[in-house]
C-alpha cells in the first residue's frame, strides 16, 4: 500500500491553502478531492469579500485569524496578481437603534485589532456613495473584493512549484478511514474503482462533509459538537447600472445567522445582493427565496432599486456547527490527539469569513501538524 506523509481532505479554498503552506517543508503530500476540479464547494459559492473582522466575538478564531489574514490576502493577491479590489464597505444604519448598534461594532471591530474602523455622517455617506440612504456609517477602508478561482489557483501552483509535484487527487472520494499504528488507512472511490492509501497525518477540509468525515474516523460528532447544520444563502443580480460602487451593508441584527442582505460588487461591474439565510436539509442550490423580502431589505438603504430589476442568481450553502437557535459557534480547528487519533486534524464549521481566513487557517494548521510530524 502506498504510504505518504500527510493527506489533506478536499479541494477548497482552505485544503489548498494548507497543501500550499505544508509544502513548504514537507514535500510528500495529496490533496483528494471528490469533484472533477477543485473549488466546486462552498469556495466558489460565496460573495468574494475580503473581510476585515468587525464582527466576530473577541478572541474567537473567526476574529484573530480574520485580522491577520486580511493584509495577508492583500500581499497574496499582489503577489499571484489575484483580481481584487480593496473597494472599502459602509454598514449603514438609519434611526437610533440602528446608530447604536453601529458604535457597538467599531468597539466590537476595535477590540478585535481592527485599527481603521470609522463612524461616518451622512454627509460623508453621500459624498461615498450618494444613492445610499444612511443617518451614519461605519466605514471600514481595508474590506474588499477578490476572485476566489484565481486564489485557489494560486495556492495550487504554489504547492506545485514547492514541491516539484502535483499534490492534487481529484475525483476520488474519500469513503472510509481508519486509524492503525502509526497513522491512518484512506479508503476512496474513483471512477467506480476502490483504492487505498496509508498516511501519518489526515487534514479534514472537507467543507460540508467535513462533520461526516469525522464521524467516519470514529469521532462522536455530537458529543463533540461537531454536527454542521446546512444554512443556505441565496443572491439576486441587479440588472442596470449599479447603484454603489463599495460595498454596502445594513447593520447585524442581534439573532441574524449571517450578516444581513448587502451589496455583492463582482470584478466585472456586476452588482447582486445578498446572501440571506435560513437552514435546509439537503444540498440543493437553486435559488428557493422570493424577490419581494430581498428587496423589502434592499430598499431600507438603497431607496432607488426596483422589484423587477432584480433576479434569481446562486446561492451557497453554509457550514454551520450554530443549529436554529442556537448562538454562533466558531470554528473547529483541532488536532484531535487528546480524542484518540494523533495525526487527525479537523478543520469543521468554516463558514464566512473562511475564505479570507484561508492563508492565517494554513499557518496555524501547518505550525500544528510540522510540530507533530518533526
Ligand atoms: C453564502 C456564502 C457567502 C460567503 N461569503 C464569504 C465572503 O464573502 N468572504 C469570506 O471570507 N468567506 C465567505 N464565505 C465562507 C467561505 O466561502 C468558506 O469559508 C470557504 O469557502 C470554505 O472553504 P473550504 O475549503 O473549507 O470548503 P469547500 O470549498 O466546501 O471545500 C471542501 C471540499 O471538500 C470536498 N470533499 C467533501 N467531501 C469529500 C470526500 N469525502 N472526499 C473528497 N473530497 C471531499 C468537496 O468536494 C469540496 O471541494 C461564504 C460562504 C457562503 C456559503
């Protein structure tokens, strides 16, 4: 049986980062990935933002790993001459409620080392973006928007060209694993035909499957709360000009399971909106929601759009551990030594802001499993 020293599970944004950032030091590496390319998950369903970590509790992962990979993605793209745009975002609030909760977000943003946070008027408002209806704004300059392909491309190349190999496995399935001596046997699916492998160390970035991939090692995914709850967000393209040009949100509401119906500027010139948000069972990605509720949320800080300008787009599907009604949960990022398997590390729950996170999560993972493999 062949033997390799690290395995990593799925072809995401964030299997490829770590397969990137591994490479590095260790050269003898697969990344399996079930699809026929890489990104078909939730990496290449999203709204492209590079987020600066306003919102995420103090000293959660969501928060530390977002603030320091926002200027890593920006030194990134530069580097892999990624398309982006460092466009800016306001969260705009109307009314005193809504004010309040914007100063409670520069506090929240600030205490998680977001540095350039700043309440705005809506004098200055108009002058950004003069079709937005706002009493005030936060204004968040290091926000923006990137294409999510070409990073993922870049983090594969990279790997690549470190390793003088290709790393990546596509189209195979991982479908059983089990732990044994000194690591751990990989059953996978290709093509109709079983093949198996043996590593010390097994990454599972598996995304949406990644709960049933630790489920399948052995791990008790409910007593560890490890269970990932699908909650789907979908988006309406505008036709017509766009109305903005930055990024353009409305403030968090307190029970919200993502971050409020906004503006989703694309690279090309295109503006959608979304994504919201609501729990489904399956993997199903047409668009289920109706234009009237979109555009209800829209029209409280864009007063302009029209109903019949906007139109059923995508959608994505969020990773969640935070079931209904439950508060949010932060990610799972852990070696499971003290569970069992030394040599498993479990990626679980990376939803928004994983993409931004992407190079900080391969850091931190490839500080932990070179402390285990050297
Ligand atoms: C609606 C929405 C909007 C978002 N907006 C943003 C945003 O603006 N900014 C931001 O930073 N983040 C955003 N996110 C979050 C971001 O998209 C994710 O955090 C990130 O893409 C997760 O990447 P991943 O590699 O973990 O997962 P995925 O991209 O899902 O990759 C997992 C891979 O594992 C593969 N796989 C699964 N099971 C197996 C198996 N058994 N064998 C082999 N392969 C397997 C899958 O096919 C898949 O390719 C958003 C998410 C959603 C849903």
């Amino acid at each position: 049986m062949d033997h390799v020293d690290v395995v990593v599970i799925g072809a995401g944004v964030v299997g490829l980062a770590i397969a990137s950032e591994l490479a590095k030091k260790n050269q003898d590496l697969y990344v399996i990935e079930k699809e026929t390319a890489i990104g078909q998950g939730t990496s290449s369903r999203n709204s492209e933002v590079i987020h600066a970590g306003i919102y995420y509790a103090k000293d959660t992962l969501k928060a530390k790993l977002c603030v320091k990979a926002n200027p890593m993605i920006y030194q990134i793209c530069e580097k892999g001459k990624i398309p982006h745009k460092k466009l800016g975002k306001i969260i705009v609030g109307n009314g005193e409620d809504e004010i309040k909760q914007l100063e409670d977000l520069i506090r929240k943003g600030e205490s998680n080392g977001v540095t350039d946070l700043k309440l705005i008027d809506s004098e200055e408002v108009k002058k950004l973006e003069p079709k937005v209806r706002a009493d005030k704004a936060v204004l968040s300059p290091s926000t923006g928007i990137l294409d999510a392909h070409s990073l993922m491309d870049y983090f594969l190349r990279d790997a690549r060209s470190k390793m003088g190999a290709d790393p990546l496995v596509l189209d195979t399935e991982v479908i059983g694993l089990k732990k044994i001596k000194d690591g751990f046997i990989i059953n996978t699916l290709s093509g109709g035909e079983a093949y198996s492998l043996e590593a010390s160390v097994v990454i599972n970035s598996a995304g949406l499957f990644s709960d049933k991939i630790a489920e399948r090692i052995g791990l008790n995914i409910d007593e560890l709360g490890y269970r990932i709850h699908l909650c789907k967000g979908d988006y309406f393209s505008l036709t017509g000009k766009p109305p903005a040009k930055m990024l353009v949100y409305p403030p968090p509401l307190q029970d919200t399971l993502g971050l409020g119906i906004h503006t989703v500027p694309d690279l090309t010139g295109r503006l959608k909106f979304g994504p919201n948000a609501y729990y489904v069972n399956d993997i199903d990605y047409r668009v289920e929601s109706t234009t009237e509720p979109f555009w209800k949320d829209i029209i409280t800080y864009l007063p302009e759009i029209k109903r019949d300008d906007l139109h059923p787009d995508m959608s994505g599907i969020r990773p969640k551990l935070q079931g209904p009604g439950e508060p949010a949960k932060d990610f799972v990022i852990k070696h499971e030594e003290k569970s069992g398997f030394p040599g498993f590390f479990n990626l679980i729950g990376i939803e928004s802001p994983g993409l931004t996170c992407s190079p900080a999560i391969a850091e931190m993972v490839a500080e932990m499993v070179n402390s285990y493999l050297y």
